[in-house]
C-alpha cells in the first residue's frame, strides 16, 4: 500500500500546490495506522517514518490515535 502512494509522481505534486501534499502526507500517515491496527509493526513504522518524510507534523492526531 505505501509503495502505491510512493509511486505518486513527485512532479504532479507542484511546489506550490499544498493540496496534492497534504493529501499524500495523510493517506501516508493512514497507511501507517492501518499497518498498526493489523499488528505489522514493522510497516507500521516505515511508512510513519515516510509520512514524517513527507512532512506530517500533526502532534494531536498523533497522540489521540497513539492513545
């Protein structure tokens, strides 16, 4: 699943479209707690890894889904 978003052309993503970003740092981020719910720690925590890449900063989503 995070190799699908993965594969999302960084080119379309437009320097100044935030948008397109912040939709592929979400689903990246989804991907991870997916991972986590099924127990698959291990992809869990790459893709966490590549949403924070990609910039996910969000600290409440983070605690309230850690929680």
């Amino acid at each position: 699943m995070l190799a699908l978003i993965e594969a999302f052309p960084d080119h379309v993503l437009r320097d100044n479209d935030t948008w397109f970003r912040t939709v592929k740092t979400d689903a990246t981020y989804n991907v991870a707690c997916m991972h986590a719910v099924l127990g698959e720690r291990e992809q869990a925590l790459d893709a966490l890894e590549a949403a924070f890449g990609l910039g996910f900063k969000n600290r409440e989503v983070l605690e309230k889904d850690a929680g």
